[in-house]
C-alpha cells in the first residue's frame, strides 16, 4: 500500500520575491535600479504576510517597497523584477 502523495511546501510570496532580488543584487544589480511589478493578489499576499519584520515592508511617499525595491501593483498578468539590462 502507498502512502498518499505529500504536498511539498509551498513558498511564499515574499520567499519568492527575495530570491529574484537577491540573485539580480548578486549579479551586480542595486536595489534602487530594481522594480517589482507585482499583481494586486501578490501586493496583498504581501502586505497581509505576519512573518515579515516591519523594516521588509515600508510605505512612503505614496511609493510601496519591499526590501527597499520599489513596488509597481497591476498591470502584469505575473510577478515580476523589473532591472537594468547592465548592472551600474
């Protein structure tokens, strides 16, 4: 008799997001020159995350960010980082 199939964890939003900034910010990319360009599902999954320190999340001057990249709601189909093509 098999067991039934385990569901493998499911990542997070802002799982997912950190990595797309961590590996463009390892290729030589700031912080400051990215854009995420998320869905409005994706923005509220993120805004309604408790795991998350307040310091990940901050609201100012009408700009959302998330680990001090800029956030961009709407107007995708997907979640994605927007980034220079060259790293300055």
């Amino acid at each position: 008799m098999t067991s039934p199939a385990r569901e493998s964890p499911r990542i997070t939003t802002a799982t997912r997001l950190k990595e797309l900034i961590e590996a463009a910010e390892a290729g030589g990319v700031l912080r400051e020159d990215m854009v995420l360009r998320l869905t409005f599902g994706d923005v509220s999954q993120l805004k309604r995350d408790a795991s998350l320190a307040l310091e990940d999340i901050r609201f100012a001057g009408g700009v959302m960010r998330f680990l001090g990249v800029k956030i961009e709601q709407g107007g995708v189909a997907e979640s994605i980082l927007d980034r220079p093509t060259k790293p300055s």
